[in-house]
C-alpha cells in the first residue's frame, strides 16, 4: 500500500522487517448477505497518518509459485476521514 502522508510517503507491506512471517490476509464470508471479506493485516508506524482526498494504491501481487497464472492487481483508492 502506498501514498503520500501528511508526514513523508506511507509504505506499508505484508511481510515483515526480517521478511520471515507475512502479516495476515484473513478472507470471511457473511452467509446472512453472502458477501465474503478480505482483511489485510498491513503494518503501519505510529507516524502514518493519511491525507484527507489522497489517492493510496494497493498492490496485490501473486505468491511467485502463482505469478504465471494470476497476474497483479492495483486498486487506487481515496481516503475519506471517518465521520465522528
């Protein structure tokens, strides 16, 4: 995931540091709607802080063992603060 933050860019990933354990990518289905989910575990430092009307992209890209059959996907979105 990437954009420009109100401090410096955010850059955030699903692997870690040391890249030994990826961050969770947890899919639920709602049978009651029957819509499923996908909640991305992303990791975030304490000074990320998103900019009202900033486009941030996410880069879904395949396990490389996959990378032949699926191809990367980018989702450009725009941040809206929540209403409090």
């Amino acid at each position: 995931m990437g954009g420009e933050g109100v401090f410096s860019e955010i850059i955030s990933t699903s692997i870690d540091i040391q890249n030994n354990h990826p961050i969770e990518c947890e899919m639920r289905t709602d049978t009651s709607t029957n819509k499923t989910f996908a909640y991305l575990d992303l990791d975030y430092d304490d000074y990320h802080e998103f900019v009202e009307g900033e486009v941030y992209s996410y880069i879904l890209k395949p396990k490389p063992e996959h990378a032949h059959m699926v191809e990367e996907l980018k989702l450009n979105l725009i941040y809206h603060k929540p209403i409090q």
